[in-house]
C-alpha cells in the first residue's frame, strides 16, 4: 500500500471542489483533487440547468472561457413565469440586471463538470485522481482526519495524508467522525426502516427503533427541534436495533 503527503486533500472534484482546488493553485501547494466518478458524468443530485452571471464572472477568475462550458444556443435572455390556473403570465428580461453580463447560460452538467475538471488536473500542484472511492478515513492520534484510504480505478488500495483534508464545498473534515449524509447509507444498503431511525434520532426522536421510527415522525416531527449543525452519524449508530 503506497502512501503520499500533500498540503491537501479536497474530496469531491466537481464545480465546488475543482474550483477550489483552482483556487488554492499557485500557492506553493500540494493538492490532490478526488472524487469517485469519472468524467465526463452527471452529478448524482439535481441541479438547476443554468448558471448566472455572478457565476461566470467567477469563472473568469479562474481562467475558465465561457465557450470551453456552453453549448451554441444555451444563452437565456429572458424568463417567463405563468401560472394557468390563475391566468398570471409575466416576462422577466435579464437585460434589467444592468450586469457585465444580462444574460443567463443553459449548460449540459457533463461537459461542465468535465471543463472544470480538466482544469484543475492541468494546473501545476494538483493531482486529479478520477474514479478513486474513498473507503476509510484516516486520523491522528487526537482523532483529527489526516487522511484517506480508498481504491483506485485500477482496484489498488492507496493511503493518502494531508495538512488539510477539507469536502468539496470548502468545509475542514478534520472533526467529522463518521458520513454526514444518509444517501450514502442508502447507497450502501441500509434499510429504509433503519435510515428513519437515523431521522428519528437526529430529531430527538425516541432512541432510534425501528419499532417506533415512523410513528414517532409522524406525530412529532418538528424543524424547530433538529440541530441547525449537521448531522454525523458514527458506525454504532447504524447498528439499529432489528424489530423481533
């Protein structure tokens, strides 16, 4: 099992973590930019199909042209909101905004995601791994993350280290102990039942039984209630009890 040292590890190479990873370029930095897909791919959550002019201004900063991320045709100039039931029709001109751009671009997330990608991989001080699954987070004796183990395309295990591991949206790791995101649990198999003791729980809900999960929710579910930080959800916590 080989094991490399970098400044930092940013997990997730889409349009957040590629243009971090863009962003923090040029400033002496090792980085290794991950992400489990390869490209080019559809993200595995939906999106809005256009971008803004705040966002292309950004794009700019990074040295990415807007004809390398459009398609001929994609360009929006206005908008139309109708609701039928009531007859309401309205036209939105993005010529009003009075920006340096006063117009909206459709995209195709593919070959976004991949344009932004292939930046980041050519730019000195990064290396872009592709289609790498992060299997094992790794941390030091305080039980701060330093690190990840995980398997290539090819199916080799690899350990890398950091500095600084941080998510795609620029959030530091370095205090999670677990997935934050129960999609990833349903990925893996958890159980419908299991995941709504999880919601439960997190709501402070009962304990977590399966038994009274649903019911529970149901009767009791209040936003008020949920913690405004996110939720982690550590290996014990996904050892549900099972009903008999």
């Amino acid at each position: 099992m080989s094991i490399n040292q970098y400044d930092v590890i940013i997990i997730g190479g889409r349009c957040a973590g590629a243009s971090l990873a863009l962003r923090l370029a040029g400033n002496d930095l090792k980085i290794l930019l991950l992400d489990r897909a390869t490209f080019p791919s559809l993200p595995s959550v939906p999106s809005a199909p256009f971008i803004h002019p705040g966002t292309m201004r950004l794009l700019d900063e990074l040295g990415i042209p807007e004809a390398e991320y459009t398609r001929a045709g994609g360009k929006i100039e206005r908008f139309v909101v109708a609701n039928f039931e009531n007859f309401f029709l309205t036209e939105m001109p993005t010529s009003r905004m009075k920006l340096d751009r006063n117009y909206f671009q459709g995209i195709d997330r593919c070959l976004f995601d991949e344009t932004l990608w292939k930046h980041a991989a050519r730019v000195p001080g990064v290396t872009a791994r592709e289609g790498f699954s992060v299997t094992q987070m790794l941390k030091d004796e305080s039980g701060t993350v330093n690190g990840m183990s995980g398997k290539g395309a090819e199916g080799t295990q690899e350990s890398f280290t950091a500095d600084l591991v941080v998510g795609a949206d620029g959030r530091r790791l370095a205090k999670r102990h677990g997935d934050t995101r129960l999609s990833r649990y349903r990925e893996g198999g958890l159980p419908p039942e299991r995941i709504l003791g999880l919601l439960a729980r997190w709501s402070g809900l009962g304990d977590g039984r399966e038994t009274t999960a649903r019911e529970l929710l149901a009767r009791g579910f209040d936003l008020e209630r949920v913690p405004a930080h996110d939720p982690i959800f550590t290996g014990a916590e996904k050892e549900l009890e099972t009903p008999r």
